[in-house]
C-alpha cells in the first residue's frame, strides 16, 4: 500500500523558486523575505484547502502572489524605495562577464508593468505552463501569452536589440525570458 506523502514534507523544496518570484514582485530582498515567509504561513495554516495530486508549486505561487497584491493595495500610503537605492546596498553586483547587460535587462525589467513581469517570470524562468500561469494569474490564457508577447517587445526595445542583436548574458534565467522575443 502506498502512503500518500504530506505536501508539507514537499513545502521547503519550492522556497527558492518562491524567493525568487517574489523578488521579481517586490523588486526588494527584504520584502521578497517577507513575502515568502508570509505566504508560506498561509500555506501551512490552510494546507487541509490544498488538492492532494495537483500541482504543490502552482498552489504555492498562487497564495504568494495574492499575498503579494494584497500586501500592494495596503500599501499606497507608505513610503518606498522605487529607485531601489536602499535595496541596492543590500547585494553584491554579479561578478561575470554579462554584468553590464544584466544591469540593463534588470533596469528595462523594472519599466515593465507588475502583470508583464509577473508573467514573464512565471512562464519564462519558472517554467509554468500558459495554462498554469493564466490559473495563477486568475486571466485568460491569451492574456498571459499577450503580457509575455508585449513584455518581450519592450524589453527589446528598451534595451535596443534588433533582430541581430546578441546579448552577452551568461545568467540561464535572464537568457530564457529573453530568448522568446524574436520567436513571438
């Protein structure tokens, strides 16, 4: 007889996919923290709520992105740090030869809207499906196709790539979500 395994037993091998998810939200490390810690609270509290045989990662990325607008409507009266200077002092500048062009992928990255982004990583870095993301997002599939499609164009242009252009990025993840512009 098999025994079915807890999903709580499976929760800590998603944490740095959810990091870097909330990374790409919060665009600051030490609300990305939070944002994780906050979701990962919820998850255990309501795991009873969670289908035994469906996806533990996609749930995981559901609650943390909702955590994370619920977290943005609250905040419209705080002050923040949009320039990211205080966040800049908390990490080290990558040390590798793409290090100028991840400073401008991450720059046209930050001029991208929250849902653009959101849907870039979810399907570009993280590898979720259309269907998955479009679940996640609570949209259309051909919403999150459209997102991704623009998303691409204006990184793109933002960083002035022409069909030729060659992007010396040597980070996967960054390579990947660019990598589709040409192709859609």
């Amino acid at each position: 007889m098999t025994k079915i395994s807890d999903p709580r037993d499976e929760l800590v091998e998603h944490l740095p996919a959810m990091r870097a998810f909330a990374m790409s939200l919060s665009r600051n490390a030490a609300t990305a923290d939070d944002l994780v810690q906050d979701a990962v609270v919820k998850a255990w509290s309501n795991m009873d709520k969670f289908q035994p045989g469906t996806n533990l990662r996609a749930w995981l990325f559901t609650i943390l992105r909702n955590t994370y607008y619920s977290q943005f409507r609250k905040r419209r009266y705080e002050v923040e740090d949009p320039q990211g200077v205080h966040a800049a002092t908390l990490s080290e500048k990558p040390r590798h030869d793409g290090r100028l062009a991840i400073k401008d992928f991450r720059s046209a990255f930050r001029e991208l809207t929250d849902e653009q982004r959101e849907a870039l990583v979810l399907v570009g870095v993280e590898g979720f499906s259309y269907q998955e993301a479009a679940e996640m997002c609570g949209c259309a599939v051909g919403t999150v196709k459209s997102r991704i499609n623009r998303a691409r164009k204006q990184l793109a242009e933002l960083m002035h790539l022409d069909d030729d252009g060659v992007l010396g990025i040597t980070d996967t993840a960054t390579a990947e979500v660019l990598s589709a512009t040409k192709a859609i």
